[in-house]
C-alpha cells in the first residue's frame, strides 16, 4: 500500500471517528441541554459543549456501531429527532426533582411569611424565594453527594444498549407519556417536603390569630411575623438534616422513570 492510499484509508477512519462521536453527541447534549445545573443560564455554552464533547469521545469506543451516513435522508432526519427525545426526556425528568425543591420552598415561604423575598435566581433564569433556591441548591449538593452524576452517566449508557443509535424505539408511548406520569410524583414530593414545616405555621398563625381576637391590646399581630420567621428558620434547620433519605428516594424514582422510558414493555 503506498502512502497516497494509506493517507486516503486514514483520512476516511478519521471522519468516521468524527461522525461516531457526533452521533453520540447528539442523545448527550440534548440530556444536557435539559438537564438542570448544567442546562441552565448559569453555564456557559462553551462548558456545555466541552462536556458534550467529552462524554462522546470517553463513550463512542464501547457503544454499539453508528448507523453509516447516507446525507440528509428521512431516515437521518428521524434518528437524530429520536436521539434529541431520548436526552431531552432524560434530563427533563431529572430536571423534575430540582423542581420539586423549588415548588417546596415556594410553599414554606407562603408559611413562614417570607414570599416577599424574591431574588434573581441565575440558575432557573428567572426570580423566586430564598427559600427555593436554598431547596434547589441543596438538591444539587445532594445529587452530587449521593453519586448521581455516575448513576447518570450509567443510565445513558444503558439507554444506548437498550435502544442504540439508529434503531426504532422500543415504544413510543412509554417515551411521550414518562413525563406527565412523573409530575404526579412530583407534586406529592413537593408536597411532602413542605407539608410539615406548613402544618407548623398554620398553627402558629392560628394561635396568633386566636389571641388577637381575645387580647387585642396586645397587637399579637405584630409579633406574629418575627415569630413565625424565627420558627421557621428553626424548623428549617431541622428539615434540612433529615432530608437525605427523601430527596434520595426521589432521585431514584426519576432515574426509574427515566429508564422505563427507553426500556421495552
């Protein structure tokens, strides 16, 4: 073999390689897109492009073989539609249990009186409480504590055995309907988070409310926000150390539902 060919034989090994690693990227940065933490404001799309890039290039080599490319047929056009539904529910169903932190914080503000404490909040792209965006910090600690980040990494490599690049996907239904069947889930983890701290108030402001109606004089209503922020913030503290289990359990159900997801019935 001259070096004219062995030049030609490389060149094509080498767009091979590049067209290997972009079709893995596509299913990556879709999920990374959606993703919270990474798929937020807060990072620049530089970062999550060199992410992208690099789980493509650290999974191309033990993934099954991509489909070869024939140019923009109907064919092309659904295989790469279905590797961007395949990441985007991914990550979006993660993105749910960072949501749950920030519609639970939501919830203990209206209790504890401190709605009005609204703040830019860069990583949702938007303003909200203090209080969500302490749950939703927290979450994310608790996501990277607990290892989810190669749990994460392991359930895309397992969608990639389940359904690999180019093949059908094994149902369809399972895939439109992994995110509304989650939200149920969602709700009652918000709900439960914030369902103790909430009862507290309630009856902290019942109390207060009881003892303006029978001593007046006192202006109970005065001391009733300083002593609903004081118990609030205590009984916060209190939450926060018991939360590992519940947000644990949470984390593994959204990883459930993502797994279901691309697995058949």
């Amino acid at each position: 073999m001259d070096a004219a060919t062995r030049m030609v034989v490389d060149g094509q090994q080498a767009f091979a390689m590049i067209g290997t690693v972009l079709w893995v990227g596509l299913r990556i940065g879709a999920m990374l897109l959606a993703m919270p933490l990474f798929g937020t404001r807060a990072v620049p799309g530089r970062v999550r492009a060199l992410v992208a890039l690099t789980l493509s290039l650290a999974l191309a080599p033990v993934l099954p073989p991509v489909p070869v490319w024939n140019g923009f047929d109907a064919a092309t056009v659904l295989t790469v539609l279905r590797e961007l539904a395949i990441g985007v529910t991914i990550g979006f169903t993660l993105r749910l249990v960072f949501e749950v932190g920030s519609l639970a914080g939501e919830l203990i503000s209206q209790g504890t009186g401190l709605a009005f404490a609204q703040m830019t909040d860069p990583a949702r792209g938007g303003s909200s409480s203090v209080i969500g965006q302490w749950f939703y910090l927290l979450f994310g600690l608790l996501f990277f504590a607990a290892n989810g980040h190669l749990a994460l990494i392991s359930l895309l490599m397992d969608s990639y055995k389940v359904v690999p690049i180019g093949t059908s996907l094994p149902d369809a239904h399972a895939l439109a309907s992994t995110v509304p069947n989650f939200m149920l889930q969602v709700f009652r983890g918000a709900v439960s988070l914030a369902l103790p701290l909430t009862v507290a108030m309630l009856a902290v402001n019942l109390a207060f409310g009881a003892l303006a109606r029978a001593a007046p004089a006192l202006n109970p209503i005065q001391l009733g926000l300083p002593v609903s922020l004081l118990l609030g913030m205590m009984m916060l503290a209190l939450l926060f150390s018991e939360m590992g289990t519940p947000v644990q359990q949470l984390f593994d159900q959204a990883f459930d539902a993502a797994g279901q997801a691309v697995t058949p019935p």
